[in-house]
C-alpha cells in the first residue's frame, strides 16, 4: 500500500521522493487508487500559498503565482500532454496511425501551443474570479479532482497503441478496486469542502470523461497517456468554469 502511493507521487510529482523499485503493471495500476490524494497534497500546497500571498498581492498575481507553482509541483507532465492531444486531434489527419504518430512527436506543434495559451488562460481567469469565500476549498480540490479524472478514464478506456507503454499499465490493468478507493475520497473531500455543488461539479467531470473516453475511442481506438494528461487539465479548467456558475 505504501509502495503504491509512494510510486503515485513520484509518478505525479517533483517532490523530492525519488521511486527506484521496480513494479508489475498490476502495481502500477493499483498506485490509481492514490491519485487524489496525492492531488489532494498539492492543493494543499497551492491553497497556503494563495492564502499567505492573498493579503500582500493582486488576485491576478497571485492566480499566475498559483498556476507557476502547480508546473514546478508537477514538472508541467499533465500539460505535456495536454500539447501532444491538442496537435495530433486538431491536425487535418483522420487516420488514427497518424494521429497517434503525431501526438508522439516530442516538438510542439501550432494546434499544442494553443492548447497550452488557452487552458492555462482560462485557469487564470477564473480562479481571480473565484468568490474569496470559495477560493481556498476550490483550489484544494481541483487537482484532486483532475487526477479523479484521469482514475476514470483509464478505467473506461483501452489503450490505443500497439507498441504499449506505461500508459497500458495503467489502462489495462486498473480495477474497480481503484475506482471504488478513489471515488471515495474524492466525493468525501467533495462533500467536506463544498457539499451538493461540489458533488454536482463531480458528476459533470464523470460525465466529460466519459465523452473524451468516447470521442478518443472513435478517433484512434482508445486513449493514451497524452490523452490522460489532457484530461487532466482539461478537468481542472472545466472544474473551474463550473465551480464560477455555481459559487459566484
């Protein structure tokens, strides 16, 4: 148990707990079950930050604070992602062979960058309109609730590569033991920090998942690591949407 979660902030994180065991794939799929918790951590670590610096700066600086410290806290690994989906599903190809060959590219291309500019803008615009009230519980559970999504997709999914990787790890061999531990935590810190509203964005993201999950599938067979990435960040920012319809 340990050894799962230990390798799930590693896997998630740069903080300094370096992971150097080797594991199965079943292993590595049940370090799912830790995501948001680990999600958790870091919304911890961005909340304190938003509430030390709320008195002493601008809620737009401290917004762009707030997305800097999340790329340093996760090696910018989710929006990596988020750039190779945005440039293999948004060029001019159709063939899933050169949509996946594409998202494999290590360069950025047009379609990425844009992706990047414009999650990353629509983060920093809602969360300097986040009621104040509603800041601190919304930051600690929005990367909770993009590493929930990513528990969800690989759950739903199959993988769509054939030459396999670490993403077919967590595809092929996530269970419902995964999903039952990290929905539980999830929809308990929901309740918590945000009751029925918050609940109600949950099911919203579920439901969003699931539509990436059916839209991949009919694109390129099934989902990547790239694509779990996007989903991700992509999560965060409708979270954020939803969470100023709801709370403003």
């Amino acid at each position: 148990m340990l050894t799962s979660f230990h390798f799930a902030l590693s896997f998630l994180t740069t903080l300094p707990f370096p992971f150097k065991k080797s594991l199965s794939a079943r292993e590595i799929a049940a370090s799912l079950s830790w995501f948001p918790l680990v999600g958790f951590l870091l919304g911890l670590i961005i909340s304190l930050v938003f509430y030390l610096l709320t008195p002493l700066l601008p809620r737009q600086i401290n917004s762009v604070i707030i997305l800097i410290i999340m790329v340093l806290l996760t090696g910018g690994f989710h929006l990596d992602g988020l750039a190779d989906t945005a440039d293999g599903f948004l060029s001019a190809r159709s063939h899933p062979e050169d949509i996946l060959k594409i998202m494999k590219d290590s360069s950025i291309g047009t379609m990425g960058a844009l992706g990047l500019i414009l999650v990353l803008l629509l983060k920093y615009t809602t969360i300097t309109q986040l009621p104040d009230q509603m800041a601190i519980p919304c930051l600690i559970l929005l990367p909770v609730y993009g590493r929930f999504t990513i528990v969800i997709l690989a759950y739903l999914a199959s993988y769509a590569r054939k030459e396999g990787g670490l993403g077919e790890a967590i595809t092929q061999q996530v269970s419902s033991h995964e999903i039952v531990y990290a929905s539980t935590f999830t929809i308990m810190g929901t309740l918590l920090l945000t009751g029925f509203k918050g609940f109600l964005i949950l099911i919203i993201l579920t439901f969003y998942t699931w539509g990436i999950k059916i839209y991949a599938t009919r694109r390129i067979g099934g989902i990547t690591g790239d694509l779990l990435g996007f989903c991700c960040e992509s999560s965060e920012a409708l979270a954020l949407v939803c969470w100023i319809a709801l709370f403003h």
